[in-house]
C-alpha cells in the first residue's frame, strides 16, 4: 500500500473516509500519508461513502464477497485497477475516473483543494489501487 500512497499527488492525498470495519485497525499506520487524517464514517451510513460504496460493488464483480485477495498476484490486482480506474461513469459525465483525476491534478498542480474560493462540489476519485478484474 506505502507505493501507492507515496506515488500519488499531495493533493489526492488530503483525507480518507472509511467505514467502521476491522479492516482499517491498523490505520494509525497510514495517518501520515494524508495532510487532514484518516475519518470514520458513523455506522449504518452508507451514504456519506457513496464512491466507496459503489466501487465495491463494482469490485464484487471481480473479488466476490469474501474473497482472499492474497490469492492473487499482484499483476491481477494491478490489472483490476488498471480496468476501473478507466472505466467510463454516468457520474462522472461519461469520463473516468483516470481520466478526471489527469484533469484536476493538471489544473491545480501545486495547490490544495482548500486553496481555492470555490472547491469542487463533487471531487473525482482518486486514482489509488482498486483492486482489478480476473
């Protein structure tokens, strides 16, 4: 995960929201790599997550619930990545979230989203490891 995190822009690394699974225990481990902090959804919220909820269950389509993602290489979870990350959405006008992420961070190269009057109302998704299709 540490190559991931490092090889984005400081700007799609300003926050995490996550939910309230064991699964982030350890995410004292990752605070540092994100300038505002890691933040927990209140339970039974789903919509404060909405981007995080509809990635798994597009990543459902590939890892089934339950599944063991050690049993993959990381070539298979790369070529996951690779396969959402420039999959075109509705929600995104049609463009993917590969494509969104290029254009903000050439747009605002330098900058962080607080420094500017008008932030984006609905900030794409950043273009960290989504785990990819088999």
């Amino acid at each position: 995960m540490l190559p991931v995190l490092t090889g984005l822009p400081d700007l799609a690394r300003q926050t995490l929201t996550w939910d309230q699974g064991s699964e982030m225990a350890c995410h004292h481990l990752l605070e540092e790599y994100f300038a505002d902090g890691i933040f927990f959804a209140p339970p039974a919220s789903p919509w404060l997550r909405g981007t995080n909820e509809n990635t798994n269950g597009l990543l459902r389509q590939y890892f089934p619930k339950g599944s063991d993602l050690r049993t993959y290489s990381l070539a298979d979870l790369r070529a996951v990545e690779q396969r959402l990350n420039n999959r075109p959405r509705k929600r995104l006008t049609w463009r993917s979230p590969a494509r969104v992420m290029d254009a903000e961070m050439a747009g605002r190269a330098g900058q962080r989203c607080d420094d500017h009057a008008n932030p984006p109302r609905n900030p794409p998704a950043a273009r960290a490891s989504v785990f990819a299709r088999r």
